[in-house]
C-alpha cells in the first residue's frame, strides 16, 4: 500500500509555511503539520539557488530516496516539506541522509520503538 502522496498546490506549501512546525539544519528545512487523512503528502521545494537545473533535480532525487527508504520509519497523516537549502547541493548523499533523520526526529515524525 502506497502510503506518500505528492504535495503540489501552492496554497498547502504556503499553510505549511506559516501553520506547521519545522526544524532546521545547514542542509535542510522540514515541515510538518497533521492532515488528518491515513497517509502522508511530501513536497520538495528547491531554489534556483542552489545552482542549474542539473544540480536542483540530483538533490531533488537524492531527498526523494532518502525519504523513500525511511519512509516506514516515519508516522502517517503527516503534510511534509522538505526544503534544499543551498549547502545541500555539495553535500553528499550520506549528510543529507543524517540531516533528514535529526530534523524528523526532532519533529516526531519517526515511530517510536516498541520495547518487547
């Protein structure tokens, strides 16, 4: 089951902005708000600061998979924003990797652990 559905109108990155908590760090800036629904909606945004269209879509993709391989880590009903700020261009896959899992875990985005 597909549990990530893509964020794109403007107005719900704008309520984000203004209505969510975020967390951030050199390489990144997340927010996050409840939605109220049994998934979450992840949306990217990207500056042209951070370089050509080359750069902007390899640290597109690189978020996106961090995102997809921790994303059974993360609790559902969420709206997340991932924003690139412009050190992550010419950080490596690793140091973004480390940066979304502080920043989500400082948002309680991640599940916690069930002790057996």
């Amino acid at each position: 089951m597909k549990i990530t559905v893509s964020l794109k109108e403007n107005h719900l990155f704008r309520r984000l902005y203004s209505k969510g908590k975020s967390a951030v760090d050199g390489n990144l800036a997340i927010y996050v708000r409840p939605n109220g629904r049994q998934m979450n909606r992840l949306g990217f945004t990207v500056s042209t600061k951070l370089g050509h269209a080359v750069v902007r879509n390899r640290t597109r993709r690189r978020l996106r998979e961090i995102y997809r391989l921790h994303e059974h880590e993360l609790v559902c009903g969420r709206d997340i924003v991932v924003v690139a700020r412009v050190r992550s261009a010419h950080s490596s896959y690793h140091q973004l990797e480390r940066s979304f899992l502080r920043l989500s875990e400082k948002l309680g985005l991640l599940k916690k652990e069930e002790k057996a």
